[in-house]
C-alpha cells in the first residue's frame, strides 16, 4: 500500500465501496481511496452529468433546480465570514456557476476557480463573479491577494489536498480568512453508518478527513480555527431521495424517487442538519 498523501504514515484497508479500497492512515486519522485514481480519470467525473443526475457519479439530480435551496445553505456562511471580514476580495474555490459568491453585495470583489467548463457553458455565473476555468493550482493569483478563500466540499474530490491547502494560505493576506467545509468521518452519524456513509463515495470523494484531522491540517499552515460549525443544510427532496440512495437499497428508494422527480413535491426544499458536516472558520497569522 501506498504511505499516506498528507502525513506519510501507514495505510491499512478499511473497506472496500464501488470497486476502490479506502484505507486510514492512523498517524493523522484521515481515511483515502487507495491508490488514488490519475488525474485524468479525476477530470471525467465533472462533467455536465455530475450535475444533472447521473447516478454513477453522486453529483447533484440537477444543479440549477437546488438554486433556492443552495441560497438558504449560504446565509449562514456569508453570515460567518462576515463576523470576520466585513467586505473584501474573496475567492471561492470550486464556486460550480458562482452562486454562492454572487450572493454577496456589492462591496465585495469576487473571484472563483471551476474546473467545469461544461457547467459555466450550461449555466453562466452571475456578471460581476470572475471565473478562473481550470485547475485551482493552476491559478494565477500573486500571494496575500485575498482577504478570504472558501473551500467548501473541495478538498475531499482533489488528489493533493495537501498542496491546495498550502495555496490557499499563501494566497491569504495576514489575518484573512479561510472557510473549509467537509465531511467530519468521526461525527457520530458517520461512525453509526460505517462504510455506509453518504459521504464514501469514491471516486468523487477521494479524501475521508476527522474534525481533528482538519484543524491540525489549517494549524500546520499558520491557520488558526476560531469557529467551527455544523450547519444546517438544504437539498429539494428529489436530492434528498437520490442521496438516500446511496445509503438504502435502490429498491427502497428508486420508486419515490421517479414518482417525485420532476413534480412540485420533488421541488420542495427539505432542511436537515445530520451534524456530519463541519464548517471551519480559521484566520492567518
Ligand atoms: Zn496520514
């Protein structure tokens, strides 16, 4: 087995899911797929279907019809990083069409980096979010440009989460803010569902980190947590339904999920905090 990506320690096989082996390094508590697929079969996964319902890939049933329910996630976000930067230049790293920046006023100077050509074709981003197309590393930003950068569920679908992590500080003007969302694999809900988890859905998700895992990881690149949050998210309930699909037999989910897709019960937005989901909020020394 290989060492592991980010600390260097062992790897043992935890299970296997969809055909990739997962294993956890116990030295830094962060589970990954092993070996890690190329980054050619990393960029297949996103293509337009991963937003708009294909299965295979644990994407979203369709991007532009979560728009409403993705607004309400964001308030508490941009709530957050306000409480920290009142106004700024933000970067939002894998911003999908913009939504999330273009949902900050005016005062803000707003940049993201989508590696979907074919999303941002399909669904432009709003007029005053610049869009960098391609690969985050590849980004062209001189250092302490941003007074915040937001990684949200970005980590865990890249192969270097290591050298992201590292750009993204260096990116950080002293006392800017970095935001980070992922999957917390020692929340109590992940730990009830074992290998079952929603969130172990390789070859999308890549990377398995703890809560614990994620603060050493800021704290290793001069990012200190000073907020650490679950909330709560929204999803309608056609996506609530094909996430449930990953959990329960197909059997048991399938039919709801074809009687409502595409009816006004399947766009009804449905709150739900499974309190497997951090949000940290971390500043640069
Ligand atoms: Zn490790």
């Amino acid at each position: 087995m290989n060492p592991c990506g980010l600390c260097g320690g062992g790897l043992e096989p935890l299970f296997e899911k969809f055909g990739h082996r997962i294993a956890l390094c116990r030295a830094c508590g962060t589970a990954s797929v092993d070996p890690l697929p190329s980054p050619e079969d990393i960029r297949k996964v996103y293509t337009l279907d991963y937003f708009k319902g294909n299965r295979s890939k644990f994407g979203y049933t369709d991007y532009a019809a979560e728009a409403g329910c993705l607004a309400r996630g964001f308030a508490a976000r941009i709530e957050a990083i306000r409480s920290f930067v009142p106004k700024g230049r933000i970067l939002d790293v894998g911003c999908a069409n913009g939504s999330f920046l273009g949902a900050f006023g005016p005062e803000w100077d707003k940049h993201g980096v989508e590696l979907s050509r074919e999303l941002l074709e399909d669904s432009p981003p709003p007029t005053d979010v610049k869009v960098f197309v391609g690969d985050f590393l590849a980004y062209p930003a001189g250092p302490a440009s941003f007074d915040v950068v937001t990684l949200f569920d970005v980590l865990d679908h890249v192969r270097d989460p290591k050298a992201v992590l590292d750009k993204a500080a260096a990116l950080l003007r002293p006392g800017g803010l970095l935001a980070v969302q992922q999957g917390d694999r020692s929340s109590l809900f992940a730990r009830l569902l074992g290998r079952r988890w929603h969130i172990y859905i390789p070859p999308t998700h890549l990377w398995y980190f703890s809560k614990a895992g994620l603060i050493r990881l800021l704290s290793e690149r001069g990012l200190k947590t000073e907020r650490e949050e679950y909330e709560p998210r929204w999803a309608t309930f056609t996506l609530c339904l094909f996430r449930l699909s990953y959990i329960l037999p197909s059997f048991l989910v399938d039919p709801f999920y074809r009687a409502v897709k595409g009816t006004w019960l399947g766009e009804l937005g449905v709150r739900f905090n499974l309190r497997d989901v951090v949000t940290l909020y971390a500043v640069k020394s």
